[in-house]
C-alpha cells in the first residue's frame, strides 16, 4: 500500500486525477461522487468553458483553426484532444448532450475534409474517434471494421500504412488497442474485434513491451519517457495501463512477458513513491495540467502506483 503521505498527496488534486485515486487505490465508494465534480470544478469544468457554440474546441478537429505549422510542436486543443482529455477525465456524457450532433454537423477532419464521425486514414485519429463516439453514444461500426481491415501482417498497425509501411508501430498498436477495447467493453462485442485485439496484444508481448524483435533493444527512448498527458505517445507506463485494463475486462492474469516493463516502472519510482515527470510533447496548450519536467507528478504517480498494486497482486 501507498503510504498515508502520498496518499494525502494524491489526495489533494484536481477532481479528475482524485476520483481514480479514490476508486483503484482506496477503493472507496465516495469516488462517484468526486468523478461527478469534474463537469462543474476544476480541469474539466475549465475545458468545458471553452467548448465553441458549434460543438469544436479551437475551431478545428485535429488542429485548431489558426495553425499554420510555424509554431513548435503540435497544438493540443482542438476537438479531439479536449474530447480526449474529458474522456480520459471520467466527464459523465451526459454534460455534453448534444456535442455528437453538433460535431456531425459543424466539423471536418483536415484530411480531405472528411466528416468528423466518419474517421480518416489514421490508425491513432480513428481510435480517438472510436473512444469519443463510444463515449458520447454515437455509432462507430464502420470505423471498427476500418482497424479489421488495416491490421497489419505482423499483428499490428501502423498510421504510415498509408505511406506504404508494412511494419506495425509500438505507438499506433497501442493507440489502437485502446479503441478495441473500449469498443469491447461498451458493446460486449466479443467476435468483432476480439481477434484482432488478440493479434495486437501479442505483437506488443512478443516485443516484451520494451524490445524490438529484431535486435532485442529498447525500440526508442520513448519507451521510458514517463510523461503527463500520453497524447499518442507509447512508452512502458502507458502500455502497461493498457494491459492492466484489459486484464480486468478479460479477466485473465497478467502475463510473464511484461515483467521487463514492470521493472522500468519500478525502476522509475522515486524512495517516497513518486514517479517524476519526464519530458511533456511540445505544443500549444489550454492550460497545463502536470508539473514541469523533473518534478514528482500526481497523475504519473497514481497510474505508476495502480499498475504495479495490479502486477504484484499476481491477478
């Protein structure tokens, strides 16, 4: 267990970071009530303040409406980034009643103009959109049935496969994961997508979490970049969140191939139980939610605390 400190330190955060302290580390019936404060105190009412009349954030989809590629970074404020971030939240749905519609109608993806709900060539784009038409109650089949048909040979996907690529990307196996899942667990659908979240699953185990295949080495320094928010970005501590996720949904045990991971997230974990932060992605923000690079982090430290309580519990 967490000491009474860093829980005290959790504890003392915004209501999207302390609903899931309440629920996965406490397990505490009171986190409801704190997961409903989101719409109305803090980060989330603060995103939702700035939600245009026609629906989007930032008068785009996937970029906001002024960018003109001179700044630095990508800009993290268009729609589906601050659908994302509500998301990821636990905004109850409910507050954006009417966002769906007013999406399908008023917003276009930057790629060929292409209806917002609908998705595009991206794997990661596509999974976001899966996750937020889910979340909002749209329908996404034909999107799920885009990631059956764009799953590579090697088990995997990759967003550059419209480049041509062949070879499944750590980055968008992961992102696209997570919309399979989600999908499963918010239809109970277990034909549809269930094959081809096994076949991403096991590309990623197969690789440790950690490894390429080919030469056995860390596939990018990203791997251990612990940084708040993910955005798309892959890195041990976000697939291993991944893993134990779907653990609890399929009610397996957690597997053996993953422990080189667990280790870099133990590794990670600094003597009073904090995880410090690592280098954030650059780029244009609403507002910033984590502290500076190098700094002990609340959100790095509950998803580092809650995925090895998970491992070390052996279930």
């Amino acid at each position: 267990m967490p000491s009474k400190a860093l829980i005290a330190w959790l504890r003392d955060s915004d209501p999207a970071l302390r609903w899931q302290v309440e629920r996965d580390l406490l397990h505490e019936p009171a986190w409801q009530a704190t997961r409903a404060r989101v719409a109305t105190e803090g980060f989330g009412a603060r995103l939702l303040a700035l939600q245009d009349p026609d629906g989007r954030w930032a008068g785009g989809a996937f970029f906001p409406a002024d960018f003109d590629c001179s700044e630095p970074g990508q800009p993290w404020t268009a729609t589906t980034w601050s659908l994302n971030a509500l998301r990821e939240w636990g905004l109850d749905p409910a507050v954006l009643h009417g966002t769906a519609e007013r999406l399908a109608a008023n917003c276009r993806w930057e790629y060929e103009n292409l209806p917002y709900w609908g998705g595009e060539v991206d794997c990661c784009i596509n999974a976001w959109t899966v996750a937020n038409d889910l979340w909002l109650g749209a329908d996404i089949t034909g999107i799920v049935d885009w990631f059956l048909e764009h799953r590579l040979p090697d088990g995997g996907w990759n967003c550059e496969w419209i480049e041509g690529s062949a070879r499944s990307s750590f980055h968008s196996t992961l992102n696209s994961l997570k919309a399979l899942l989600a999908y499963e667990a918010a239809t109970g659908d277990s034909d549809t997508a269930r094959a081809a979240r096994r076949s991403g699953e096991e590309y990623l185990l197969r690789r440790n979490l950690v490894r390429r295949l080919s030469t056995g080495k860390a596939p990018g320094p990203w791997v251990n970049n612990f940084a708040y928010p993910f955005r798309w970005a892959y890195s041990a501590l976000n697939a291993a969140e991944y893993f134990r996720r779907a653990s609890l949904l399929d009610g397996t045990p957690r597997d053996p191939r993953m422990a080189d991971a667990i280790e870099l997230i133990r590794a990670a974990r600094q003597p009073d139980g904090t995880w410090l932060q690592g280098d954030p992605h650059p780029g244009r923000v609403w507002f910033e939610v984590d502290v500076p690079p190098g700094e002990p982090s609340k959100w790095l430290t509950l998803f580092g605390t809650r995925v090895l309580a998970w491992w070390d519990q052996g279930s």
